[in-house]
C-alpha cells in the first residue's frame, strides 16, 4: 500500500484525506507548523503528527507527499520531498512565482520520483469527454473558448496569505482563474499561447466595508492586508488560432458562476465545472441539435488520487497535469498579470 504524507494540513489536507480514505493508500502522517491543525489530524485519521516537514521526510518511509500549505511554500516543500525520492503531488497553483515554479519543474527533472500539480477540474467527466471529443474531430475547428469563474461575494479571509501578493502570488486569478485556464488548455491539447493581454481590479477587497455572508476561512483579521486582484479579465491568442477569453472574480455585482463554453466550427459545448452535465450544441442533417450529456458524480480529488496512484504503479502513463503543464499555466499567469501591469505581452517560453 502506498505510504502518503501530508506537508500542511489546513483545509485542503482534509478534503485529500477524505479522497484517500476508500483507496489503495495509506495516509500516515501529517506536518504543519499549527497546533490545532495537527491535534485535528491525530485525532481523526489517527496519523503521526509534525510540526517540521523535513523531521517528518527523516522519520517517515513515505511513498508519496501532498504539498498543501501556501503558495510561497510551494517551493521548498516540494523540492525537499523530491530531494529525497519522494512524489509530489503539488496543489495548484505550482507555486507563486514563475521563477518558484521553474525551481520546483527543476527539481522534479533531477529527482526519480514522479511530480504532478493538483488541477483537479481537469478530472470531470464532462472536461474528459470534451477533450475526447476534440481529438475524434467532433468539433471541428475550435475556434474560441470563454471562461468564466465569478463568485458573487467570495473573497478569502481578509488579511490572511490569500489576500498578500506576497505570499499568494495573486488574488482571483491564480486562486479561481487558473482551474479554467487548465481545463480550456487540457481540452485543446496545450497549446502555444501567442499573446496575452489583461487588466485586473481591486474594487471589494480595499473597502472599509465589504459586504459579505459568510467568508472561507474565517472572519477578517484586524486592519487587513490586500495587496491583489478581486477579479481579472484575459484574451489569450494560441499559436494555432483559437482566442481563450477568460473572466474571474472573486467578489462582483452578479451572479455566481462558474463555466466554459468551448465553440468549434461543426459542434459547441458548454458545460459548469462544478456540476456534472453539459450540453453539446451542433446540427444533423440540416437541423439544429441540443445533446445533453450527464455524467455521474465525481469526487475530482478521489479521481485525482486515483489517477496519481495508477501513475506510481506503472498502471497507466502520466500525461495528465504534469509538472510541465503546470509550469505552462504559470508562465500564462505571469503574462496575464504583466499584461495588466505593463499592456499586452508575449508570454515568457523559457522553460
């Protein structure tokens, strides 16, 4: 069975443990340097506690890690597991900073254990019959795709690492936006981005009063800090002529929504990330047709797991949101948030 511990364990952590319960995997310990979140894990899975990772890599016989914890810890956290032979499962984004993201894909090439970033939209079955059917050529030339991601009131807790650049890396878009960015990138098969450009706004998160029902992660702290984007806004060219518009907010005077809708030149699709239908729109023969498709319910992280855990065995080959693909979707965010600052750019293609 494979050995798998935990490096942080906040609210991700236990939304993975809860995944790896029914598998083929045995969850043995757990690091943070917070106390509450420890005690949490030693008395529900029943798991060795740390409050260092690297005494936990020393101590522990571990197959596998997730690295949970805040985006700049991204980095460290991660080389250190490869250093040691370990895989990595790393929750998105990659890291904070494209160059963090480029030491973390240096690591992996060097290391024997198998790397992956955490991109658990692309596991839909919804997002899987997409690509599918965009290899079989159902949809012809997909020419554009719109991405949107909007929660009405959304914003993380105030003043805490999700609200400071300097942590997070970014607000809305390298929280929200970069689930769609994967999805619409994993359907059409990767491809090279040619040109970028943005703008961004912090039009909720600075004022004295934000209105709000309830807050992910807890009330604000006292005198927050918010030093990122609440919403963004992206038209990205691809090298092979398709335009990905992407709209992402974390707070806004709208409704809550969360879609792609993918259009090619025979058939269409429009599918919601967080539920488990779509609808195809195309013709036959001369007439226009709506095909619904309804998949089961799917845990993306159980599946997620799965996949990872087929990948260790040697079951399967790993081509789904490897360490490459998530170094792609960094370097696009970088762009995206230079375009905002600087006007539109041409996304860095260094490796």
């Amino acid at each position: 069975m494979t050995r798998i511990g935990f490096v942080g364990g906040g609210n991700i952590a236990r939304t993975h443990a809860e995944a790896l319960a029914p598998l083929d995997a045995d969850l043995v310990a757990v690091a943070d340097i917070d106390s509450a979140a420890r005690e949490q894990f030693e008395r529900e899975w029943d798991v060795a506690t740390y409050d260092d990772h690297a005494r936990m890599l020393e101590n522990e016989s571990l197959d596998a890690a997730l690295i949970g914890v805040p985006n700049d810890q991204h980095a460290q956290c991660a080389i250190d597991v490869l250093d040691r032979g370990v895989h990595a499962l790393v929750e998105k984004p990659l890291a904070h900073t494209l160059e963090d993201a480029r030491r973390i894909a240096d690591a992996a090439a060097e290391s024997a254990a198998t790397a992956m970033v955490g991109l658990t939209m692309v596991f839909k079955p919804t997002v899987q019959s997409t690509r599918s059917r965009i290899v079989d050529g159902e949809f012809g030339d997909v020419h554009d795709v719109d991405l949107r991601y909007v929660r009405r009131r959304g914003i993380p807790q105030l003043g805490s690492w999700f609200t400071d650049r300097s942590r997070s890396g970014g607000g809305a878009l390298i929280d929200c936006g970069v689930h769609l960015l994967a999805v619409a990138l994993y359907a059409l098969g990767w491809p090279e981005i040619d040109e970028v450009s943005a703008s961004t706004r912090a039009a909720f998160g600075t004022k004295a009063e934000y209105t709000y029902l309830d807050m992910w992660g807890g009330d604000p702290l006292p005198e927050p800090t918010f030093t990122v984007e609440d919403s963004a806004r992206a038209l990205i060219h691809t090298a092979d002529g398709a335009s990905i518009h992407l709209d992402c907010a974390w707070a806004s005077n709208r409704e809550t929504e969360t879609w792609m809708q993918l259009l090619g030149d025979q058939q269409g699709v429009t599918l919601d990330v967080h539920e488990e239908d779509a609808t195809i729109y195309g013709d036959d023969r001369g007439e226009l047709t709506d095909t619904e498709l309804h998949a089961p319910e799917t845990n993306v992280f159980r599946a997620e797991w799965r996949y990872f855990l087929d990948v260790l065995a040697g079951e399967r080959d790993h081509e789904i949101n490897t360490i490459e693909h998530g170094l792609a979707i960094q370097r696009l965010i970088d762009a995206i948030y230079r375009s905002a600052d600087d006007g539109g750019v041409e996304p860095d293609s260094a490796p």
